[in-house]
C-alpha cells in the first residue's frame, strides 16, 4: 500500500474570503463557490467552521493600487489581512449567540455568523448540526459563549 500525505490534523485551516466579504474572528463561516468562504447564512448546510481571525476579501482593499477614492495613498501599520483561519471537528472556541441556549444544546447557524439552538419539533437536518453549547451556565441570547463543533 502506498502512503498518503496528511493535510492537516485538527486545524485550523486556512481560508480566503469570497469577494465582497468581511469576516470576523468568531463568526461561523460556510463554504462558498471557488474555494472561498463567507460568513453562514441561518440554517447553513455548508458551515466549515468558526473564523479564528479577521479578514477581507483580496478586492476589499480600497480603492486600486491601495488608494482611496481621492487617489491618496492608504497607509496602514499592519496588513490588511486575506486570509482567515477557521477552527473546526471538536475545536472548542467562543461564539455569538442570537438566541438564549443551555448547556449541551445542539446548535445551528443564525443570521450574522452567530449560532441558536436546533428547534425542538419539525426536525433539523443533521448537516445543519454545527456544534454543542459548551458553556456551563448556558448562554444568554446575544452573548458570547463556548461552542464545541461537531
């Protein structure tokens, strides 16, 4: 048997955002057409995981030639980040939470890139599942708390 290469293990993996996109770290993310990614939408089906750090899209730099509308210079004391690292498969990191959930509930992607618990009736489609409220007192709606990704 021949032997393999290992492309990662455990994460993070690194992604470009979709043009027109801005994502920040702690946001839950989906895959998008050509490799990139964006912010989820609610319900996603396509969550890759949470964006550990900011970014941009390589055209959301201003204006062309890194000028501004006016055609002055834009300076910048750190680069503009193009590339976000995405923590995924039982990562445990902090999110947004649009609604109120407890300790162990099975969450899926909101609005914004935040999280809410799985409704209860009607079922969800278990690829929408993207991790567990791992906050021991459970989460406030529109706080910040642990997730565990599935």
């Amino acid at each position: 048997m021949s032997g393999i290469a290992q492309v990662t293990k455990g994460g993070p993996k690194t992604f470009t955002p979709a043009e027109g996109e801005v994502i920040t770290g702690g946001q839950v993310v989906e895959a998008r057409d050509g490799g990139r990614i964006g912010v989820a939408g609610a319900g996603s089906v396509t969550v890759l995981g949470v964006a550990l750090t900011d970014a941009l899209s390589p055209e959301g730099f201003p204006g062309e030639n890194g000028t501004d509308a006016l055609g002055r210079p834009v300076v910048s004391a750190v680069a503009v980040p193009t590339n976000v690292a995405v923590a995924y498969g039982a990562t445990e990191v902090k999110v947004t939470y649009a609604e109120a959930a407890k300790f162990g509930d099975k969450l899926v992607a909101a609005a914004n890139g935040a999280v809410t618990p799985a409704a209860d009736e009607g079922g969800v489609d278990a690829r929408a599942i993207v991790g567990t409220c791992t906050e021991p007192g459970g989460v406030a709606s529109g706080s910040v708390g642990l997730i565990r990704l599935a």
